[in-house]
C-alpha cells in the first residue's frame, strides 16, 4: 500500500506528518469537519455507536479521538468510563475544553497516545471505537494489531472510515466533491494548504471494504462485517475478537 503523506515537501515521516496537521487545523476542525460533511458525520458516528449497544460496554478505549466527539457519544452505552488518544497534542486540548464545557471529566479521559504503540495492557478494554482515524496510520496493520492486543476476549472493535462510492452518478459526484471543492473550502477555512488535499488521497489510498476486512482477519479479529453508509461514501466495520 502506497503511503500518502501531509506534507509532499516534509521530511518526515507520515505518523510525525498527521500530528503535525491535526495540530495546525485543531481549532477548525470540528467546524470544517460538520461544514465539509454536510453534518452527516454526526448521523454516521450515532449508527456505529448504535451497533455497540447490545454489546454494553463497561471499558471504552476511542483510538485517535481527534476534539472527543466520538468520545462523547460513546456515553449513549453508559459505560464506567470512555479513554481516548490521539498524537495530536493541540486536538487533545480542543476535546479537553470541550468535555470539561460539558462536565463530562469524571467519564471520559484523553491521553496523548500512539494507536500503532497503545500504553494499555493486554485485554484491557471490551470495546474500541475509531472514526475517521485508521487511515491516517503510518503501519495499517500494526495499528490493527494493537487494537486486537488492549481488546479483551469477546470485545469489539467499531471502525468508521470513509470508504469509495462505486455506481454511477454517486461515484463521479463524490469524485467531484471530494477532490474539488473539499480542498478548496479546506484551505481557506484551516489555512492549511496540504491538510484537505491530503483527506482525499488518503480515502483514495485507503483499502476499504473487502481488503480492509481482510487485513482484520489477518491481524486476529474474529468476525468482521462491513456496513455501507449514504451510498457507499463512508463505512461501518465491525470485527470481534
């Protein structure tokens, strides 16, 4: 798999690139996020957490948490108590203020943490969640690896990623979309010129559906099943370990 880095001129590597980024666009984030997305990012993080109902998770660990929305709305379960890490140092700060704001310390903690090198322990959380995250890793498989490490027997593990539309006229919109007027919006928004040319690239790179899938197998997640959303623009992946 061919690695999309940030910053085509840095010389750096991808893991110390995607910090780099988050940092310089965290205080837009969440607005260009829910702008750029037309809010449907809200309704797709409500139906993964939704699939993890019938689970009742007491442990939650949310890897690349980014400003805790995930987080968040991971507290519809009830559980104890919600973990989050990420490598962005500035997001962390953003989701800090943010939960703080909401009164939400006693539950949801945010750590700075590498997803390819988790600080937990073996079979310490019974569910994990991801949103938009796993492509932004330097070693796809490492990361997957350790996710299956700090899960518990039985656990689960809910992975929202952006995935390629395949029909047509959805396909060549999204194209459209995605590759025009996303990066525009994204550069004068988050000052960033390489941050929303990068998202593009990096969902193009990504190997979603059956090969995402079949790297989770590989990595020991029992089960795996996909669930396509808004015709095939984003996707649910649910594994067990």
């Amino acid at each position: 798999m061919l690695v999309v880095n940030p910053y085509k001129d840095l010389d750096k590597g991808k893991k110390a690139q995607v910090a780099l980024m988050f940092n310089n666009i965290a205080r837009k984030y969440d607005f260009l996020n829910h702008f750029l997305s037309l809010g449907i990012d809200k309704l797709w993080r409500k139906k993964a957490i939704k699939l993890l109902r019938s689970h009742q998770p007491k442990r939650m660990l949310d890897i690349a948490t980014g400003t805790g929305d995930f987080a968040i709305a991971a507290l519809k379960l009830n559980p104890d108590s919600v973990v989050g890490i990420d490598i962005s140092t500035e997001m962390l700060a953003v989701g800090r203020e943010k939960i703080i704001k909401k009164g939400l310390q006693n539950k949801i903690s945010l750590f700075e943490g590498d997803s390819e090198n988790i600080q937990f322990g073996d079979n310490s959380f019974d569910a994990i969640t991801v949103a938009f995250g796993v492509r932004n890793f330097e070693n796809l498989e490492k990361g997957i690896g350790e996710m299956y490490r700090v899960l518990d027997k039985g656990g689960k593990l809910v992975v929202l990623e952006f995935s390629k539309p395949r029909k047509f006229p959805i396909k060549q919109i999204y194209n459209f979309y995605f590759f025009k007027i996303l990066p525009f919006w994204g550069r004068i928004v988050s000052k960033d010129v390489s941050a929303y040319t990068y998202l593009p690239e990096s969902v193009e790179n990504f190997p979603d559906g059956d090969k995402f899938i079949q790297i989770c197998k590989s990595c020991g997640f029992d089960t795996v099943q996909e669930q396509r959303l808004s015709f095939g623009i984003a996707s649910i992946y649910i594994g067990t370990k």
